[in-house]
C-alpha cells in the first residue's frame, strides 16, 4: 500500500480531528487517541453508562483502555505524520466567536451544522453522523445551531421543557406540571407549536395579503403622483400661455392708448398752428395798417391829413373772436385718469380672481382626509401644548402656570393698552395658531366656563361681535349649560359635560369635535364646516378657572388605549 494513496481520515480520531496520538481502539472497532476517548468517558462517569462517540454502542462497566498494539496503524500514523499529510481542515470550517461550536471538538472546535433538542448538545458534520446512522438517534430532534440550548432545560427541576401551560402561558417541564402548574391547562410543547404555528401562519397570510393590497395601492400612488405632476406641469404651463396673453393684451392696449394719444395729439397740435398761423398774419396786417396810421398821424399838413384820411382801408372783422376759448388746461389728463381707472378695476379683478385661484389650488386634494381617531389613545398622538396670550386676556382674568391657566377674579389688573385685548368679556385667546390636526384638553371649574376655538380677528371690543358662539368667527361649548353656540345659534347637548372638555380639530377637514372626558370619552358635539383662516383656542371664564392640561405620559397613553368611545 502506498502512502501516497492513504486517507488521512482513517488514522483521524473522531474526536480531535487530528492525526492519532496513542491510539487506542475500542470492542467496536474505532480508534481515538487515548486522552480524548478518556476526557469523553470522563464526562460520562455520573450516568455509569459509556458509549462510543461515533456509533453509540453502551459499555457497562467502563472499558479499561489499552494502548493500540497493532503496530500497523501506529506506525502508519508515523508515517503519515513525517510526510506531512495531516488533513489540514480550510478556516472556514472552524467555529468563530459568533458560531455555534462542536460539543464534541476537543482542541479547535469545528463549526456545528446542528443541534440536538435530545442530547442538548450541538454537532459538526461528523459528530452528527451517528444521528443519521444509529437506530435511536435517528428519533432525535436536530435544529438549526443554537447557542441557546440550556434554555430547554428546566432551571428548578433540571428537566427537559416539553410542556406548555396555558394558564400562565409559559413552557415548563414534566416535574412542573406535577407540581406548581398541577390542574392547569396543559398540552405538550409540540402541540401548542402546531397550533401557534397555524395561527402564525393564518397571520402571515393575512400581513401578505395586506402586503399585496398596499403594493396595489402603492402603485396606486405612483400613478397618482405621475398624474399629479402632469396636471401640475400642464396647468403650470397653460396658466403660463393665459398670463403671457393677457400681458400681450395689455401691452397692444398700452400702444393702442399711445398711438390713439399721439394722434389726437397731432390733430389738436395742427389745429392750434393753424389759428396761430392766420392769428399771426392778421397781426403782421394790422402791424402794418398800423404804421401807416402812425405815419398819417405824425402829418403836420392839415390838407394832406384830411385828404389822405379817407382813403385808408376800412378794417376788416377778424376770423378769430378776440379772445380764444380754451378748455381748461388738463388736456390729456383725462386720459391717465380712465387709465388708472382701469388699472384699479383691473387690480380689483385680479385680487378676486387671485383669491379664487389659490382657492382652487389649495382645494386640490387627491387623498381622503384620515378618519377621527375612535380612541383617546388615537386623539392624544395630535395632542398639542396650549399658551394662552397675555395680550389677549380681559383685565380680570389673571394666567399662570406657565401661561396655561385662567382664573376670574373681580378685580380689574394693570394690564397695558393692546388692540388685541377683550374688553367686554371676560375672555382669551391661545398664543398658537392651530391648523392641521390638534388635540387638546380643558379642566375646567366654576359657574360659568365657555371651551373654544376663534379666527384671530374676532372683534375685541364690540359687545355682539366678540362673545365667544355669538358671531361667525368663534365656536363655542358652554360648559356649564350644556350647549354648542356658533353665529349665535346656540343648540342644547345631551348629558352633562365632566369637569375635563377635550376638543379635536381637522382644520383641512373642517371638522371640530368636543368630548366630555372622564374612565370613557363621550363625544357632546360635532362640528362640520370649511374654515378660512387659522383658529386660536380660547376659554370665557366667569367666577370660575380654567386650564390646558400638558399632554398625557406615554403609561397613560398606553391605559388610555383600552378606552374605547
């Protein structure tokens, strides 16, 4: 036999992997280096029952191991070990921190391709190989690596966990169910699998078929947004076209008036020069008649005088009267006037027009405004911290906390002079303006407390215009009589309101919603419209207080979940 020719593999031990040192070999036939198959039957003492790692054969009592007295096999492992054909395993194969090792791998532990839920122990490739090979490990449960294999045994019994309780939904072993879990509902590990498994199941086809329809309807989407960015462009465009021939008409308009001007402008200029032309030959005649009556005049010859006298021309009526009517001087100035005009009409058109375009833009709304949240949990994601505006609030209403809370008192405060203060009543307005979606909350106390919402140019002054529901700039829930007030219609709601108002708005939406707060949210009102202008929260307060509580923790977030309306 030549050596050349030899697999390594068979003068390998089993154990370590390597080349056999002190070969020994067992009645079953396979060969390990004396110190490994020894350390292996070491960890078998406490069972007093030892077996070959790689078949499993039994020996009771433990074999008294002799050194390998076939000198073939000694002497070819020499030899293979003096020319250097020690199988030498690639890196990859050998466990890395992150791996899961060979329990059996003495020295460099090799990767483990399984782990058994049996043994509780994890296996390369070819210490699995009894598992494939001997009868009753054939039975064994193999797993992927897991380096969490002592998590199967129970910690107090020292048992291995094959049983679920349902009572108190967790995994125990054998011992427990005879013990502490003893009555309750149990089913073995493998059954409650099966039955977890088909409920996961049940759940990933109900999360792919959602998957599936919000691919749809991402599709959806991106057919939308392509569709959207075509409008856009074309209205971008056509809205472009329509401006650039209105600057056209308005141009050819502006050199329609120029020209028109320059030729009324000619026309009148010419008509002048001619009055003035025959104005100037009339004085150029009576100049002369003129001198030669200056010349008569200066005759000293009374016959000559008389004789001469009567054979000067008579003077003529001039074409003109003798004095010129002329309108007063304003001359084209009549014309800049229509045109400033027109300017201011034009002004008037395009302000409305304006108004209305960006109406329409604003209104573009492809998407369906989210439903009202049907839990406080849902309300409290839009909760909104409100201040209220010192500048706004009546002089006889005092804020503190922080700005957040409003209290009556009768006695008026040294307030400054702002336009934006209540005088007639007793009311005040939030610093910030709400748009979007917002969730707030008002505790309240007192004999007369109003919980709203206004534009900010609600009157301050006027009696009818800035009483909180009595005009068409506020909303307005009288807490202490049970009513919804808006443009001073005023409509009775069912039940009493708790000392808590919570008060929800979608201004995109035009909705505004007010629940009575307590163990349950009960909704008193709802409100839906088109609002034009952002909307400040506000409170009327009458011997009594009222104050914006801080949004709820996230614990209460999660009790407040379970509150359904």
């Amino acid at each position: 036999m030549e050596l050349n020719h030899l697999d390594p593999e068979t003068f390998s031990c089993s154990i370590c992997l390597d080349l056999l040192k002190d070969p020994v070999t067992t009645t079953c036939g396979h060969s390990y280096c004396m110190i490994c198959i020894k350390t292996h039957w070491d960890t078998e003492d406490q069972k007093r029952i030892h077996s070959c790692p790689q078949c499993r054969k039994t020996f009771i009592p433990r074999p008294v191991l002799n050194k390998n007295t076939i000198v073939p096999v000694a002497a070819l492992v020499e030899q293979l070990k003096k020319i250097g054909l020690q199988a030498a395993l690639p890196d990859h194969r050998y466990a890395g921190p992150e791996d899961v090792a060979c329990d059996v791998c003495t020295g460099r532990k090799l990767k483990a391709i399984k782990s058994c839920l049996v043994c509780l122990a994890s296996y390369c490739e070819k210490h699995l190989q009894p598992h494939y090979d001997v009868a009753p490990l054939k039975k064994h449960k193999l797993v992927e690596p897991s380096k969490n294999l002592q998590e199967n045994i129970c910690s107090r019994h020292n048992k291995v966990i094959d049983i679920f309780c349902h009572t108190d939904q967790k995994c125990i072993c054998y011992l427990c169910s005879m013990d502490e879990h003893k009555g309750h509902d149990t089913v073995s590990a493998a059954a409650e699998r099966t039955e977890r498994q088909r409920e996961l199941e049940e759940r990933r086809g109900n999360i792919q078929q959602m998957i599936q329809d919000q691919e749809k309807d991402v599709k959806l989407l991106q057919q939308e947004v392509e569709a959207i960015n075509r409008s856009a462009d074309k209205s971008v465009e056509d809205s472009k076209k329509i401006f650039t021939e209105l600057i056209r008409l308005i141009q050819k308009r502006s050199s329609d008036v120029k020209q028109q001007i320059r030729s009324q402008q000619e026309t009148e200029v010419s008509r002048v020069k001619d009055v003035q032309e025959k104005l100037e030959q009339e004085i150029t005649e009576l100049k002369r008649k003129d001198a030669e009556l200056e010349q008569l005049s200066h005759t000293e010859d009374h016959n000559q005088f008389l004789l001469n006298y009567p054979s000067l021309p008579a003077l003529s009526e001039s074409t003109h009267s003798s004095s010129i009517n002329i309108r007063p001087l304003r001359h084209f100035e009549d014309v800049t006037a229509a045109v400033s005009e027109l300017r201011d009409k034009l002004q008037d058109v395009l302000r409305d027009s304006w108004t209305n375009i960006s109406l329409m833009v604003t209104e573009v709304d492809v998407l369906l405004s989210e439903p009202e949240p049907k839990s406080r949990a849902g309300l409290l994601r839009y909760s909104c911290e409100i201040t209220l505006d010192p500048n706004t609030a009546n002089t006889k209403l005092v804020l503190s906390e922080g700005n957040r809370k409003v209290t009556w008192i009768n006695k008026p405060q040294s307030y400054s002079s702002h336009p934006d203060r209540f005088i007639g009543y007793t009311q005040v307005l939030s610093r910030e303006s709400l748009t979007g979606r917002c969730y707030w909350e008002v505790e309240w106390s007192g004999s007369w407390v109003y919980v709203a919402v206004a534009y900010k140019n609600i009157s301050k002054k006027n009696q009818n215009e800035c009483k909180f529901g009595d005009n068409d700039k506020s909303w307005a829930l009288n807490c202490s009589n049970s009513a919804f007030g808006h443009n001073n219609i005023w409509t009775s709601i069912s039940g009493p309101v708790s000392s808590r108002v919570g008060v929800y708005l979608d201004h995109r939406a035009g909705i505004l919603s007010f629940y009575s707060v307590s163990e349950t949210m009960t909704l008193l009102h709802r409100v839906r419209t088109r609002f034009t202008q952002p909307l400040l929260a506000g409170v009327w307060v009458y011997v009594g207080s009222a104050e914006f509580c801080k949004p709820k923790s996230m614990f209460s977030l999660i009790v407040d979940h379970f509150s359904w309306f």
